[in-house]
C-alpha cells in the first residue's frame, strides 16, 4: 500500500506514523540485493537519495545494472511521492538504509533486459508496480503479491526506487506491465500504488457492491482512489469523510454524493439520520485510532470495515459491541492484482486517475515537490508529478 | 450464538463477561412480546425462572398461549443450559427482566398453533432455533436471522424461555426444524445454538478449506462445535488450545491433531515451529482480551480470525502490525440458516453432536444441572441435558 493520507496539519504528527514490518518480512535473497560497486567505468545517473532521518539529496548516484536473468532496468519518464516516502524521511522505516534511492512508483522505457525476461524487450513503455513479484512462490500463487517471498514491497525500501534516472526491477515479468499506445502516462503514475490500493484494500475487500451505501474516512490520494473504484461497483451512496474542506469539495466533483467535516459536525450522528443502521462499508483511509473509531461507530449489522490506512500504533477494538454484528474487518499491503483490469478500466476512459494530480514538476525540482507534497494541505496537493 | 465457553476456573470471572445489547437492539414488536395474566382459569406448568442477579427458582408460571397467528407453543422434551444462561443470572444482561423463563435450546412436540402457521401441525417434533427469524424483514431476506428486525435472539431474553414444560416459539414456520424420524434427540438439542454457532461463526466465517491449519482457542462447547464442523472441510491440522487438561483430551478423541495448554507452553513459539508462518485461520472461541491476543499473534498473512466469543470489553487490536498483514477478521451472532444443513449431516452419521454431551438431569433436577454447568472444569462438564 505505501499510503499516506492527510487528515489535515494538525493531525499530521499522528498521520505520519511509522510502518513497522512484521515477523514475516524477510531479507531477500541475493537476487535482490543491490551490490554495484562505483568503479572508473561506473555510469552515474541522479537520484532522490536518503541521507539518514531528515534528510535527504538529489545527487549522483550509481546507475543500476542487470544482477540477475530476470532483471530489467528500465528509464524513468515519470515518478510522484507517496506518504510512505515522507514516513522513510522522518526516519519511522529502520529498514531503509542511508543511501537508498527512494519511490516505488513510476512509468518508463526499457534501457536493458536481463536473458530470462521474456515479456518486455527494450525499449518497451512500461508500468512499474510498486509490489515485486517472483510469480512462482506460495503467495504469489494465490495473487497476495505483497507477500511474495522474493519481492513484495522493496523498491525505494530494500533496494533503490524510481525517484531517479533509472531503476533496477527484479522479476520485471512479473513486476512490470505494458503501457498501452496512447495511454495517458500520468494517469499510469497513479496506477503503481495508489489506484489498486484503494481498489483493492478499500473497493474490493470491503465488498462494495450495487445500492451499498459506502463510507470513506480520508480523502487522500488512497481515499480519492478508493472513491474513484468504488463507482466501478454503483453504490448508491458514497460519503466522503474528511477534516480538509478542499479535499471534501474535490471529492464532491469525483463522485462523492455526500461529505461530512467531523470538525463542524458528527459523523455518527449524521450517517444515522442518512442510513436505516449504518453503512455497508467504512474504509479507514487515514491510519489513525480515531478514524479506524469512525469507522466502528458508523457500521451496520453485517457491514464491512475495510482498513486501507497505515497505523502506527493499535486501536482499541470495541469488541464487546461489535461481537454481535456480524461484521467483517479486512486489512493488507497492495497486492497490485488488479492492475491489469484497472489499466483497461483506464484505457476504455472508464476512470480517469489523472484528476488526482494537483503540481507538476522536472526531476531537478524534486526537493520543490517534496516541500509541496509534504505540506499537502496548505499546497491544496494530492498527487504530485515528477518528469521531464 | 449466546456462548460461553469456560477457560479453567481461574478464568471464570472474566469468562462470564456482560454482553453489551448494541444499538441496533429493539424493542420488539407486540407481536412477540408476552401479556399473559395469571387468571383462575391459567394454566400452569413448571419454568426455571430468573429472579434477580444471583437468583433462580423452579416453579409454577403460567402456560404459554398463542399470542399472534404465526405462533406455536411447543411442549419441551429436552433442554439445555448456555454460558449465557450464566451471564443472564449474574446480572450482566439488564435486557433480561424479573421473571423470566431462561433458556434458548429444545426439542419437543408441537402443542398448539396459531392460524397462519403451515409448516407445522400439532404433534410434530421439532428442533427449536435459538434465534427467532420473521422471514420477511430485510436481514432475514439476507439469511441474516441474528438480526431479524422482529426476533433475533428473543428467547430466554425478551420472552419466555425453553426451560419450562412448554414454550411459545413466534414466527414458527421460520424458527422451528422438523426432526427426521428416529434421529437422536439429544443429539438434536445441540442443533439449537452450539453447533451452528461454531460452524457458522467459526468454521463458515473463518474459510476453513481442505488442506488448512487451523488453530481454535478454547475448548469449551463452542469450540468443540467448531472442531466438529471444521472436519466438513478437510484442514489438514486442528490445534486446540486451552488451559483445561480434560478438555484438551476430549479434543483429540473429537478430532484434534495438537492441543496446546498455554499454562504449560507458548501457543506462539510452539505454532511457529509447527507451520511456515502461522495459521490459515484462528477461531476465538472464548470471549476475552488474553485469547484474542494469541489469535493475533498465531495468524500468517492472508489469514482469517473468526471472534466467535461474547466479549464484555474492548480489546488491543493490533493493526501496527496487522495493516500489512492482508488479514480477515470476523465477529457474529449465529444466524441458524445452516441448522437445515447441520441436521442432514446429523442424519448421515456425518456428525455426533450428542459426543458433547457430559451429564443428564431430569426437569426437576434442573437446579442441580445449573450447579454442575456452573462448575464446568470441576465437574469435567461440557453440555448437560435436562428432559424427562
């Protein structure tokens, strides 16, 4: 997922938590690890490197190369910034070392293939997942990409990220996708992360379904692509949560049918008077308790509460109110999936994620778009473009 | 489901928590709620009836009558005693009033029945459901009868209870099974609330599938339904856990391939060395904080845990580390819409239910059957019978 959403600046102390990764992360095998030497002969390209908590340089760095058969590396045309990127910066992710070239987002062309890659030749115009996927483990098999025991989340964390000239993505068959002629590129951007993870974690494991009447707390990049994905399913309500008055009217004109700021109003009060018991769906786009609190307040008997957000710390589950409704609590990291159906969905015109871009910038103003993005609220940002 | 399950006696005060009635509780309709006035001319049977916190009596109440035209009184043959029965005399369900008949769990003969009533005719054997279902609200059209915006979980709660000579059972056509000629009665008994509550909101919430590992903790009547209907569906490993050696041994006559007492070892350490990465499903069949913690700690990623205990507090749910986690969690009342199916595989010799069933009592041993339930680890209790 890599997700962050702002529930407004004064919240962002809160929002902004750490990602603590479980038991199951493991170091990946040498096949992923980065070992490029700077030698003589070394190419050099730039990149958004991570210089330790707080800081951060666009410099000169190594440009990657092929390590093993299954490997492309591959030109970066265009790259954004997630929240996730910021949480690295704070210094809340110990896994990212100083020296990692951040982003796990982008779109590209093929500069080199590895001789096991038989899906892409170079020069192809490709989509860049931000979940790496081995395709043959247990988990991949069963489409949980994320927990792929050879992939899932690394680029921009275990090994360097697309915030840079180029990118080293293992496994590119099944890592990349094909960027159809034509296709609008940034509206690609948003489909590396943020558009299959509130589709997926959001949209689909909170079972949206035709009449439903949804709930979405945050209206960050993750809770507008939920937003967006959602429609894919004809709810007949959607109501948009959100402390940012910009976030709310935007929201509005993507397709929310209500909105409601818990600064000037109850939300449970307010969703009570608009539904019989609740809504059918709450998706928790923050990663705060008191939006995951939301959430347990407004949903109905049967209903499903669809945890998007990235939390830093526990939330108190009111079990003994909830033991009795019969309700669902999904939670997960991307799985990218449904990539290949939202790429269609996007080529058909049937969703149009560029909308969710706010400011453009070339790659030597990045540290411009970290400044934007990192006051989003301020900025009135919500995605950011890099490229040239 | 109206469970409890006892986890050793030093447990007990915790074990037997409140349940909190949510918002969505209703005053039910007139239609089901009793106005019987003792006259010269009422006629009298016996009933265990709810005093006040603490206290109980076997005596003389009043006979059902017919109240609605879809109402049946059925004359009791065998019941039960639930953990909630416990709760309900400890004070902890302020829902339950003075007066009241308990129990939620039966077999008998039809009595009477009220003029729109075409399922049944006076003289059948019947299973009673604990749950009463109208059959035409909007959760019942969705088989969610828990919800039933005219039943639910009525008896021995809002109306008078199966503890007793006779019982009026309201929408009888929806809330009653035949019994299939020569089935085993007591066996039946546990079709009215235990088995369909470990199958649904165990085995049926969790995904159970062939080849599985699944963990249930808890070894009390709930949770030895759940290992019961878990075998529907082939897991390769059933680890139990509990703190009750007894139990823990019953377990394996019934189908466990581990047990686990967390008294003794570390349900944790010992489930990581016994699978990759954890448990495809943990079913919490106990109700309190301590053992909802080991199915978060038990789960591997893509796992389900299905609460299925009556929980009095919150617990610390820990979405840290379970936001990546891509994990299911599930909560529930029993709906009873797969008793139709239980009773066939009851039928076949699939099932022996009646395995559960520890100690008998007659009618007017009931008080010494509520003595011997209350001290279930001591008397090495699971279920008792109470009929003539």
């Amino acid at each position: 997922m890599i997700v962050l959403i702002f529930w407004l600046e004064e919240f962002m102390d809160l929002c902004i938590n750490g990602i603590y990764l479980p038991f199951n992360f493991k170091i990946m095998s040498t096949n992923v690890m980065e070992a490029v030497k700077v030698t003589e002969n070394t190419a050099i390209m730039k990149g958004l490197v991570y210089q330790g908590p707080g800081e951060k340089k666009w410099m000169d760095v190594p440009k990657p190369k092929i390590l093993a058969p299954t490997d492309a590396v591959v030109k970066i045309l265009k790259t954004t910034i997630c929240g996730t990127d910021l949480h690295i910066l704070k210094g809340d992710v110990p896994t990212v070392t100083k020296g990692r070239v951040l982003g796990h987002e982008g779109v590209g062309i093929i500069e080199e293939i590895g001789t096991a890659v038989n899906n892409f030749k170079k020069g192809d115009h490709v989509l860049i997942s931000c979940i790496t996927s081995c395709g043959k483990c247990e988990y991949c098999k069963k489409q949980m990409y994320s927990h792929c025991e050879d992939g899932g989340w690394i680029l921009g964390h275990l090994i360097d990220g697309t915030q840079a000239g180029f990118v080293r993505i293992p496994h590119a068959d099944n890592s990349l996708y094909k960027i159809p002629a034509g296709a609008n590129e940034e509206a690609m951007v948003m489909l590396s992360d943020i558009l299959p993870t509130g589709h997926e974690i959001g949209v689909i494991n909170g079972t949206v379904k035709p009449g439903d009447t949804i709930a979405i707390i945050g209206a960050g990049p993750i809770g507008m692509s939920a937003l967006l994905t959602a429609q894919f399913y004809s709810p007949s309500k959607i109501i948009m949560v959100d402390m940012d008055e910009n976030r709310l009217a935007v929201a509005k004109t993507f397709g929310a049918t209500h909105t409601i700021n818990p600064t000037k109003d109850d939300v449970a009060k307010l969703i009570a008077k608009e539904t019989k018991d609740g809504v059918d769906v709450a998706i928790e786009a923050v990663g705060i308790p008191q939006t995951f609190d939301i959430c347990q307040e407004i949903i109905r008997p049967g209903g499903h509460i669809a945890n998007v957000g990235v939390h830093g710390k526990s939330v108190d589950l009111q079990l003994q109110k909830l033991w009795i409704q019969n309700i669902t609590i999904t939670t997960g990291l991307v799985n990218t999936n449904t990539t290949p159906m939202l790429l269609k969905t996007v080529e058909s015109n049937g969703i149009s994620p560029e909308k969710l871009i706010t400011h453009r910038f070339k790659f030597d103003q990045i540290m411009d778009a970290y400044e934007v993005f990192g006051n989003a609220a301020r900025e009135k940002a919500i995605k950011v473009i890099i490229g040239d």
